[in-house]
C-alpha cells in the first residue's frame, strides 16, 4: 500500500476523506524542522530505552513509548497544528473537544 502525502495546506475535508479511505495519510512539513529537532531530541532517549514489543497486540518489532506529552513540551507543536485538530475532532467527535 501507499501511503498518500499531502502538504500542510490542504483542505480538512481532503485530509479525513484520505484518512477515511485509508487510514492514514502524511502531511509534509505540517511542523518548523526546528520543532521536530526539538521533539526528537527531547524523546530519543526514552524511545531508545523502551523495549521492542513482543506482544501481538503492539506487533513484534515495535517501541511504543507512551506519556509524550509528560515527556515533552514541544509534542504541542504537533497538536495545536490545524489539520491534526481537525482531523481529531472529525474522528474523535465527542472526546476531542475535551482532550486537546
């Protein structure tokens, strides 16, 4: 399967119609590499310290670090972002407007 990628100004619509069909989709550049340096420096060494999953629920080569949000203040810059609201508050109608 490929995965669809679309650019950080496409519409919502476009995107939760993607995400509908799909299941996933990338958006390019949704955040400043400034900020996904940050993030990623704040939480490799939390996801180099968890464990590969041996479970066949979480899959069998897979790290599932959990808590980011605890772990890293720059996990906003992915959250406050338009479409990734949009795309919440399209599949997570009602939990959405609570947990963002």
């Amino acid at each position: 399967m490929t995965i669809i990628r679309v650019n950080k100004n496409t519409s919502h619509d476009n995107l939760c119609e993607i995400i509908e069909r799909d299941g996933c989709v990338i958006i390019e550049n949704m955040v400043s590499q400034k900020d996904m340096d940050a993030l990623i420096t704040d939480l490799r060494p939390y996801i180099d310290n968890t464990p590969v999953s041996n479970e066949g629920f979480c899959g069998n080569r897979t790290r599932r670090t959990s808590a980011l949000f605890a772990k890293s203040l720059h996990t906003a810059a992915l959250v406050e972002q338009p479409l990734f609201i949009a795309a919440a508050e399209n599949f997570l109608p009602n939990s959405a407007k609570c947990s963002i």
